[in-house]
C-alpha cells in the first residue's frame, strides 16, 4: 500500500517512460530556436531539456488546480503570458493531471508564437498504463488520445506533424529506457503554429506620364548615340 502512495510521476516506471519519451523528443527541440520557452509538467523538479538555441526556460508544475515553479497561476484561469510569447511550449504530462485539458491545450496555443513548436507528452490510453493507474489509485489522472488531441489542436490552428508511441506497453522497472515501437504505453506529439499569411491584395496598374525631355522640340525624338 506505501507503494501506490507515493507519487507515480516519481516512480521507477514513470522515471524509464520519462527518459524515453526525452530521447525519442531530442532531435526534434534541438532545432527549437527562439528567446523563451515554456515547460508545463505533471512532473515535480522536472528539469527542462538544455537547448542551444533557446535563450530561456520558464517552468510550471501542475499540482491540482494550481501551477507553481517559476510563478504561481491558478491553471483555471489564462495563464499569465502574452499571445504569441514563445518558441517552444513543451507539455510534458500535463493533460493528464489539468483540471480542464482542453482549455490548457487552448492556452498553450495562444502563448506559442507563429512558426514555434508544441511538443507534448503523455500515457497512452489503449495501453497497460491504464490499468496501472487504477491499481496505483489514479483516479483522477485524464489519458487522452493523440487522435482527440490534434483535433483540438487544429482547430486551435496548430498542425500536427508527428505522433510516435513510445516506451514499454505495461509499466516497468527496467532501468533502459527504449521505444516500444507502435505499442508503447506512452506517446509524444509534435505540432506546429500556423502563420497568419497576409491577404493578397490586387493592384490596378495605373499609367504614370513620362517626364518631359529638356532641350528637345516637340515631336523629337532622342537618338540612341545621345
């Protein structure tokens, strides 16, 4: 019973899906670019990935219906930053544990700017992590499908670019992590902010009158050796 007390996002399962989720997610941020990027994770202490060309890290842990970390936000309301503020929104975990999953989708949509990357992670449904959430007495944790998500994400004007499973299908202890291949128990999701293209705008040619020549009588014409 101590054991499915403790906190399942400092589990040793959780630790081996944590390490896999950031391997197969490196690629992908190292080519982040942009001067701030926000963490949002169900994970206490998490740190963020070091990037080299993001300038800086702004972190939020999700406890309850409260964010703490680098502020304090009450995760009901907007979160506290400008539209369009970051490169890179990473969500790690964060679905599962968010009052309202959909408006914290929504938000990070609006912070992210133009052009700038939405990675998110989480335990996929159809897997065996479900299962071990009920026995760990985690009721209360949301797992959504990738499917669900980029639904919401389109239609928050993001495009979705990659969805993998990875990790172990169940639960392990296995200190390695690995992908998992199409049955992992968890899952990242890679998608992308459209830019607002301007509106073409049509322009009436408009015939603009040669300037006079000085020097010349009317009807003249200037040679080619002038």
């Amino acid at each position: 019973m101590a054991e499915r007390d403790q906190d399942i996002y400092a589990s040793k399962p959780m630790r081996g899906l944590l390490a896999a989720e950031a391997q197969a997610l490196a690629p992908e941020l190292q080519r982040c670019v942009g001067a701030y990027a926000l963490q949002v994770s169900a994970v206490a202490r998490a740190l963020p990935p070091a990037l080299p060309m993001l300038d800086r890290w702004v972190h939020l842990h999700l406890d309850g219906n409260h964010g703490a970390g680098d502020l304090h936000t009450c995760m009901d309301e907007p979160l506290p930053f400008l539209d369009d503020a970051f490169g890179l929104v990473l969500l790690s975990h964060a679905l599962e544990v968010a009052p309202d999953p959909q408006f914290l989708l929504r938000e990070a949509a609006r912070v992210l700017m133009p052009g700038g990357m939405l990675a998110l992670t989480g335990m996929h449904p159809a897997s065996g992590w479900l299962p071990w959430l009920l026995w760990r007495g985690r009721r209360g944790v949301n797992l959504e499908s990738p499917l669900r998500i980029g639904h919401w994400l389109r239609s928050a004007e993001l495009n979705v670019e990659r969805v993998q499973r990875v990790g172990p299908m169940w639960p392990s202890s296995a200190a390695v992590p690995h992908h998992g291949g199409p049955l992992g128990g968890g899952y990242l999701l890679i998608a992308r902010k459209r830019r607002q293209a301007a509106a073409p705008v049509r322009l009436r040619p408009r015939a603009i009158a040669a300037a006079p020549v000085a020097g010349l009588a009317p009807g003249a014409r200037r040679s080619a050796a002038a």
